[in-house]
C-alpha cells in the first residue's frame, strides 16, 4: 500500500485483483484518488513538450482507458464476490463527514446498487452524498459511468419508486445527470424512461418526472429537441395527470416547439 502512490496507472488492475478485506479496501480508497490522477511523472514531462494535439489526445485516451479497465476489474471481484462488495459498503459507512466522501467512493456505491437495488441506502437518507459530489462523480468518471447506463437508469426507475424523498430526489438526479453527461442514445432512454414515469398515474412519481423534464428542457434545449416526439406522446395519456401537471407538461412542450426554430421542434408544432 505504501508504494500505491507510485505504481503505473496502466499497472493497477492488476495491483487491484487481490485486494479482499476491509482495511485494505479503507487504506486503498483513501490513497487512490482517480479523481486528480495523472499520467506517471516520466511521461508527464515528455508530455509537456508534445507538439502534436493528436499524440496527446491518444495519451489522453489511453489514460482514459487505463481508469476504465481499473474500475472493471474492481466490478468483476464485486460481482462474484460477495464479501468484497461488502468491504467496499463497510468502508464507506465507516466515513462519518459529508466532507470525506470522495468521488471514489460514490462510483463504488453506483457500481454496487445498479447490481443489488436492495444495498442498504443509508448514505444517500443521511444526506451524505451531495448533488454536488453526483454531479463531480459524473463529470470525472462519465466514460466508466456510461458504461453502465442501462443499470443506472434502472437504479434511478427504482428510486422514483420509493416513498422516501431523499430517495425519490437522489434518482431524479441520476435522470438528470446521465442526460447530461451520456451519448445520446442514453439521453433518449432517460426521455422515454421519464415519459413512462409520466404515464404511470402515481402522483409523486408524476411529479418529479416532469419536473426532471422541464429542467431537461430549459437546460439543455437541443439535445431535448431531438427527443420532442416522445415528449408529444405524453398527450395521449392526459387522464392520468392532474391539471397542475398538464400545465407543466404544455410549459415544456412550448418550450420545445417555439424555444427555437429548427426542424425538431417543427415536429411538434401546430399546423400553420
């Protein structure tokens, strides 16, 4: 572990592969911070004089590439060992302040739930995890994080489901971010996943669905745009939602079809 700071990026899966109990694990998150991790220090100055954008960009990916492979083997010893994944939790709860949690350690949460929705979510009901730490965790780590979309967007479908508001908060908040931060072929499923929310008649999930929508809306207009027709469909499940929530749903839908003048938000306007 003392030497941990000094071993090649590209060396630690397997460095990883071994690491079973506990106060390893705790030793092993507090040194391995990915989130300022940086290329080994004789390539950074070679680094430094690179002329060409192209080979850093290659270096760049090949780093990428590098915290990608570290994170699957670490998912690869949690889903077939039970005891690891539990290490992993234990260490985490044995973090007291809001202030210590990592980037680290909410990727290792994520990694967790979206295999076992029934892990305890006591970190998320204490307030622990931050919008602005899921909003970090996204940013650093959204190639590893993409990688697992279809489990995320199940994680998030499952929490709008709880009766618990920190609970319900925290997976609108996966919604929003995995619109942000992913390609668009996730952005289209957590369209069509809030369009489902929408359509299902229970007023809370009603709700915070189309409140995640409208700030989808307003945030991010022309990725939305490209996903105006699913958005229109809504229109024919009317009888499931409240006046309150057609209002906000026709906010949206205006906001689309005359926010600007393209050939997405053509679809769905009126008829001249």
């Amino acid at each position: 572990m003392d030497k941990l700071s000094s071993i090649r990026l590209e060396d630690l899966p397997v460095t990883i592969t071994n690491i079973y109990f506990l106060q390893v694990i705790s030793e092993l998150r507090e040194k391995l911070d990915l989130q300022h991790c940086v290329l080994p220090s004789r390539l950074q100055a070679s680094q430094v004089k690179l002329k060409s954008k192209g080979r850093a960009r290659k270096s760049r990916k090949q780093h990428q590439s590098c915290v990608i492979l570290l994170f699957d083997v670490i998912k690869s010893a949690i889903r077939y060992e039970k005891t690891i994944s539990e290490a992993w939790i234990k260490a985490i709860e044995n973090t007291a302040s809001v202030s210590e949690h990592k980037i680290f350690d909410l990727v290792m949460l994520l990694i967790i739930y979206s295999s076992n929705t029934q892990t305890k979510k006591n970190k998320i009901r204490s307030g622990c995890i931050q919008e602005q730490l899921l909003q970090s965790t996204f940013s650093v780590h959204y190639l590893v994080l993409k990688g697992m979309c279809s489990s995320i967007l199940s994680l998030a479908e499952s929490f709008l489901h709880s009766l618990d508001q920190s609970i319900i908060s925290f997976g609108s908040l996966l919604y929003k971010y995995a619109f942000k931060f992913f390609d668009t072929y996730c952005q289209q499923e957590v369209v069509g996943a809030l369009v489902t929310h929408i359509c299902s008649g229970n007023k809370a999930e009603v709700d915070t669905a189309l409140d995640v929508l409208l700030e989808l809306v307003v945030l991010n207009p022309s990725a939305m745009m490209m996903n105006a027709v699913f958005v229109k469909g809504i229109l024919d499940y009317l009888d499931n939602i409240s006046p309150q929530q057609i209002r906000k749903l026709f906010n949206a839908l205006s906001t689309l079809a005359f926010g600007k003048q393209n050939e997405a938000s053509s679809h769905i306007q009126p008829p001249k």
